[in-house]
C-alpha cells in the first residue's frame, strides 16, 4: 500500500534544470493546493521551472495562498494548460491517485512520454507512474510534502509554503477534527506554527469566510433538504441545481456541509448529493470502521479514502440516491 522512492525523487529533482507541470485534482481543495503550490515552490528554489496546472478553479477562501494567482485553470485557458503540459519534461501530480482525476486534462497527460512523479495520500494508485510518494496512513498530501522538504531541503521552507502546507493540512482533517489524524500529524502541525504559521489568521481567512448566500445555503440544507435513515445509522442531504442556483451558488459554498450528517448522535454515514450540469456529485463520509470507500467504488465508481469518499454519477439525483438506498441494504 506504501511507496515512497523518496531518495529517487530527491535525485530526480537535484540534477539538471527541469521543467515542471504540477498537476491535481478537479474541485480543488486546501490539500490539493497547497501541496502544489509548496511543491512549486520548492522546485522553483531549487532552480527549476515549475508551473501549477488545475482542471478547474478554487474558491474564494484560498485566494490567499501564495503563488495562486500564477496558477493556470485549464476550464479557463485550454490551449495555455496543455501547451505548459505538453511543453513540460516532468509531471508531478499530487493529492489524486489517478489520471482520470484531472477530468479535462487527462488525455494531454497520458500523451506525453515524460518522468511522472506522485505524491499522494489516496489509496491504490494507477499505475503510470515512474516514482511515487504514497502513503495512505498520512492525514494529508501536504504532511507528506512537509516531510519531503523537511528531509530534502528545510531550507528551501519559508513561511509561505509553510502557510500551504498547514492549510492542506488543516482543511483536510476538517481542522483537525476527523481522517488520518495521528501524532506525526501535530508534531508536524507544531513544526509549522514554529515556522511562523499564524493559525487564528488562517481559521479567519478559510473558515470564517462565508458570504450570507452561502451560510443561508447551510441552513436551508439542514432544514429542508437532510434525510435521516435512523435505522441505518445513515443520513443523507441533496441539494438540486435550482437550490444552489437559488443561493446564488459559487465554486466551494457546499464545502463541508455532509459533514453536518455525522454530527447527529448514532449517525455513522452521511452523503451529499449535489446536481452538476453534467452529473451528480456525490460526496461520502463515515466514522470509525465503517467503509465509505466500498461504496463509493463498487456503487458508483469513485473512490477516496475509508472515512471520506467521491464520485460522479451520470444520472437523476433521483436514480443517485436510489443506488445509495440500495448500497446501504447490502453493506
Ligand atoms: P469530496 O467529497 O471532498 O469531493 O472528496 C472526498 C475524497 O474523495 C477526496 O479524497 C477526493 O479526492 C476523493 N474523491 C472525490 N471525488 C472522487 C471521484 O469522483 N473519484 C475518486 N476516485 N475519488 C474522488
Ligand atoms: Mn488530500
């Protein structure tokens, strides 16, 4: 389950000038963007050149992380993102476990014959690529992208990387609350606030960020929308797209509401389905050993992690939630 050709990449990224492409998930997240933009970061300081290329953009509340204004977003500049992917001689992807992940930029991917290095925390990943950091024990991509600086180069680690690599941290255990929270995790944490990193500024800029439209969204997805299955230990909330259109719905407003399921007494399994124009997007939570991932996979061919899942259905919301109905009987 575990890669790490640590001392490989160290070598890849230690001789000559290379050009980088680095590359995540669609639907960025704190995780997904803040290890490619402290990656970035390193290897521009090691004298390379390195662009960070996103299938779509991130919201708001991450407009301050350093560097992300440079960031190409390929649903934006097509010809730009695949002129930088084809034009690179080194692809470094993180936070996802598969190509498919990048959507939109997976054929220009898999069309070039380049070094592909991972760094990532999701389990089974594809196997195209040359090297790879996989670790499935790690919180997040960016504890993993700390201890790769850590060891490589802590010199290169400023506090602006160091700002990245807590907020992936951060927003990818649900600060600090759920997911692969271990030790090593806060003697990382603490590493970061010594660093410099100013936690209270970062609650403030990413979580005490809402707009009105976005906090009314909250509400009226509890009050109106939540289904609860007692019986099933499960709970479920499904927003359409009239209802984000209603509140005037903007790229990461629906961020963290599933997790309002696991916080009923007795609720084990919370889902979110959200209606896309082109799918439903469905994201999965569990608590303790129950599997998230079986589900997501078998059912509806998605994946993630044991405890927080996703995947795209192409179908009805109605249909969606049928086939979630019908995988909790058969778990
Ligand atoms: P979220 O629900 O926050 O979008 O995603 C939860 C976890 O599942 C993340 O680790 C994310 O990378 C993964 N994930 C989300 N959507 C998909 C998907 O469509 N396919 C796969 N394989 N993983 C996904
Ligand atoms: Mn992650």
């Amino acid at each position: 389950m575990e890669s790490t050709h640590k001392k490989e990449i160290f070598d890849a990224l230690s001789g000559n000038h290379r050009n980088v492409v680095v590359v995540s998930h669609t639907s960025p997240d704190g995780d997904a963007l803040g290890a490619a933009l402290a990656m970035q970061s390193l290897l521009i300081g090691l004298g390379h050149c390195a662009t960070v290329v996103l299938p779509d953009s991130f919201p708001d509340y991450y407009s301050w992380l350093f560097g992300i204004g440079e960031v190409i977003i390929a649903s934006e500049c097509p010809d730009k993102a695949k002129t930088v992917i084809e034009a690179a001689d080194l692809q470094l992807i993180v936070d996802m476990n598969a190509l498919k992940r990048a959507q939109s930029l997976e054929s220009v991917l898999r069309s070039v014959a380049v070094q592909r290095i991972l760094i990532d925390h999701h389990i089974f990943p594809e196997n195209v690529f040359d090297l790879a950091i996989s670790d499935v024990n790690a919180s997040s991509t960016c504890e993993l992208v700390y201890e790769f600086i850590d060891e490589f180069r802590p010199d290169l680690m400023n506090l602006s990387m160091a700002e990245c690599i807590y907020t992936g941290i951060a927003t990818d255990t649900g600060n600090f609350f759920h997911g692969n929270l271990t030790a090593r995790t806060f003697n990382i944490t603490a590493k970061l606030i010594d660093k410099g990193v100013d936690v209270i500024r970062i609650n403030q800029l990413v979580y005490n960020a809402f707009s009105e439209n976005r906090l009314r969204l909250l509400g009226f997805s509890i009050s109106e929308r939540l289904h609860v299955l007692t019986n099933k230990n499960a709970a479920y909330i499904y927003l359409t797209a009239d209802d984000l259109n209603q509140f005037g719905h903007n790229e990461g407003d629906t961020e963290g509401i599933v997790n309002y399921g696991l916080s009923l007494k007795g609720i084990h399994i919370s889902v979110l389905f959200l209606e896309k124009p082109e799918f439903i997007k469905l994201s999965l939570r569990s608590e303790g050993e129950i599997n998230v991932n079986l589900i997501a996979s078998k059912y509806f061919d998605g994946g993630g992690h044991k405890n927080a899942s996703g995947a795209h259905f192409y179908g009805t919301m109605e249909e969606a939630i049928n086939l979630f109905l019908k995988a909790l009987e058969e778990l």
